[in-house]
C-alpha cells in the first residue's frame, strides 16, 4: 500500500482552501469542512477517552467506532461517495440495546458527572451532537447521505448510555452511580420518602 501523506505541511492551504477527496478545493469555512472537523474532533475526544482504564468490552466497542468515525469523515470529504453503511447504523442500535439492559431506569436528569471515564464520555456526547448538527446544517445546502446523520445520533446516544456504565464500572474507585441533577421535584419526591 502507498503512502496517502508524503508531506504534511503542503502549503496548499495557505490561501484559506483546502481539497477534498474529489480533487476540488473549498473554503476552510465550507460546511462540509465543519461537518469533517467536528466528526474528527469527535474522533480524537474518542481516543482520549481509550486513554483511561476501560472495560473490555467497551473499549473495542471504541476502536470500532473510531474506524467508523474515520470512514464518517472520508464519505463527507468525498462528495457523493458511500463509506457509511446502514450496518454501522445497526452495530450501534444493537450495542445501545445491550447496555441499556444492564442498567436501571433514570429517576430523574444526570449531570455530566462521575468518574473520569464518564465524564470523558459525556464530552464525546456533545461533540457528537455537534458533528451531528453540522451533518444536518450540511444537508441542508449539499446532498447527503442519510447513513452519516444516523450514525451520529445513534452515536450520541450510545455514549451516555456509556456514560452510566462506566461510572457503574468504577474503575478509578471514585464512582458507582448516576449523579443526579437536584432538581425541586427530585427533592420532594426524597422528603416524602
């Protein structure tokens, strides 16, 4: 296999373009070149968030994810290309229903809280919803496949269900549940406990 990078500071970009996989040049400011920013920036939280003491499971979970991420900004650098498939989709369905099974139903809003991992994860939650709406802001000037924005949203949910697990899996000692946002309902609901 050749090598895709040769030479990393081209220069090209000096102007305040830059190509994309057709060949063509856009504006750094382009839609599209936010679309691919926020989805590599998702990408690289991703990789920080490996960093940290992890289940098994999830961790190749991630790894996975991150290849997907990488083929998410590849289709949106190439215009009209296909690199996201409906079964990436799917794999992120099936695993967001196999962790939901293991945890109990949310009594009331969470803070983006816990242990390191969970809150890490909950950063990657809102960058995904940010790479999410830059897809949808995207298609909204440019076509798009659908397989992009459903990933992303599958995506975000997927991490704070992660989230709540990783705080159960207390591997750093300093979580074990859900932190809770106080709200004046939740406080009532407590006195008459």
């Amino acid at each position: 296999m050749a090598n895709r990078l040769s030479q990393i500071a081209t220069r090209t970009g000096d102007d305040g373009t830059t190509g994309l996989g057709d060949g063509s040049r856009v504006s750094k400011d382009h839609l599209r070149i936010q679309a691919m920013g926020d989805v590599d920036e998702l990408n690289s939280q991703i990789g920080v968030l490996l960093a940290e003491p992890l289940p098994d499971d999830v961790r190749e979970l991630l790894v996975t994810i991150q290849h997907e991420l990488f083929n998410l900004g590849g289709e949106l650098c190439m215009p009209g290309y296909t690199l996201i498939k409906d079964e990436a989709v799917l794999r992120l369905d099936e695993a967001l229903a196999h962790y939901n099974e293991t945890l109990p139903r949310l009594k009331e809003f969470i803070l983006p809280a816990g242990t390191r991992s969970a809150a890490l994860a909950h950063v990657c939650r809102t960058v995904a919803r940010r790479a999410e709406r830059a897809v949808v802001t995207l298609a909204s000037q440019d076509t798009i496949n659908a397989a992009p924005r459903q990933y992303l949203n599958r995506l975000s949910d997927l991490l704070f269900v992660l989230a709540r697990v990783l705080n159960r899996a207390n591997l750093d000692g300093l979580g074990g549940d859900d932190v809770y946002w106080h709200s004046e309902r939740l406080k009532r609901q407590e006195a008459d406990d």
